[in-house]
C-alpha cells in the first residue's frame, strides 16, 4: 500500500537538488501560484478518477490521459533510463518514451486507486532553487493524513510537475533504479526493454 511506505524515507529538498542539473533556469511565468494552479487541476482529476466507479482498466486509461496532460513525459522518461539515454537513438526515446508512458501510468495508476473513498487537498507550494515543490495531503477512510509532493517546472514550455514524492518516497529516484535493474537484465537493449514495459502493468 502507498501509504504503508517509511515515512520520510526520502527527503525532498535533498532529492530536489540532485535534479536541479537536467532543469533550465526558470523562466518567469511560472509562479507559486501557477505551479499550485497545476496540481490543484491534477488533484481534482485525480479525485474525479478514483470516484467515478469505473473499472480498474477504465481507470488506467484515465490515469494515462492525465498523466500526459499534467507530466513532462519526455523529461521523466529519458531521467529513469540514465546515461543509457544519450547513446539512444531518436526513435528509440520515442518508443521508449510511449511504453513507459503507459507502464508508470497504470504502476501509479494502481497505488491511486488505493485512494477510493478518500481524497487530495492542496496545502502550500514552494520555491525550490529553478522549479516549486507543491504539497498536498491525502486523506483516507480510517488512516493518517500524509503528504504527496509535486515538483513543477516549465523547462517543457509549460507548466508540468516533473516528479512525485509520496510519503518521501521519490518517484524518479525510484523508477529509474528500477528501469536500469530491468534494462541490465536485458544486456542494455533498450528496444527489449521496450516491448517488455508495454506487457507490465
């Protein structure tokens, strides 16, 4: 369960840092206004998604559609796959970039659904160095309130949150661990990796 997670096992302004380097200086119409702006549209899809009664499947299919409108997919996705990501060709990001899209929708997909019943608040937003650190607190039935972070950048040309810290766990941290186990199984073929992140859910 998402909300099993050690609390704080992560934390945010140190993992923050470490990214600052694949972010452009940010430009001037992003704002803390306008990054939480964006994560209380995304929280408001993500409410309406979990509430709606519709089937799991349904559901990733929504997840994914939010996922692309919110996130900056390319960026997240050339992150997970590291250094192997500048010996790749062009239509290999592309393909990569579709697959994972799919794959991390229906993996976060699958912990939001955990949320049914319950819901997202937004509570402040931040400045953090080139890009905002957006918190919101997740309420469920009978559980403790805990915190989901956003970090939104505009180095795509608009406002996108770029990673996700549950409970301090940190998704682009965590992915792209995962990724380089999965692509070190595969001998670095990235075309295997590929087919095979379209088959996991």
């Amino acid at each position: 369960m998402i909300h099993r997670l050690t609390r704080r096992s992560v934390l945010v302004g140190g993992m923050a840092a470490m990214l600052v380097p694949f972010l452009p200086r940010m430009a001037a119409a992003l704002t803390e206004k306008s990054a939480a702006s964006l994560v209380n549209r995304l929280v408001s899809d993500i409410n309406k998604i979990i509430n709606s009664g519709k089937s799991e499947k349904a559901m990733y299919g929504d997840f994914e559609r939010m996922f692309v409108k919110y996130a900056d997919v390319p960026t997240i996705a050339r992150y997970t796959l590291g250094a192997d990501a500048r010996s790749a060709s062009s239509a290999q990001l592309r393909a990569y970039t579709d697959a994972f899209q799919g794959y991390i929708s229906r993996k976060y997909g699958k912990r939001f659904r955990e949320f049914i019943g319950g819901r997202l608040e937004v509570q402040n937003a931040r400045q953090v160095k080139s890009f905002y650190e957006v918190n919101t607190k997740a309420f469920l039935p009978g559980d403790t309130p805990f915190t989901v972070t956003f970090l939104v950048s505009d180095r795509s040309g608009s406002d996108k949150f770029f990673n996700i810290f549950i409970e301090g766990v940190n998704m682009l941290l965590t992915e792209r661990s995962e990724i380089g186990s999965m692509l070190d199984r595969r001998r670095g073929n990235i075309d295997q990796l590929t087919q095979d992140l379209r088959k996991l859910s």
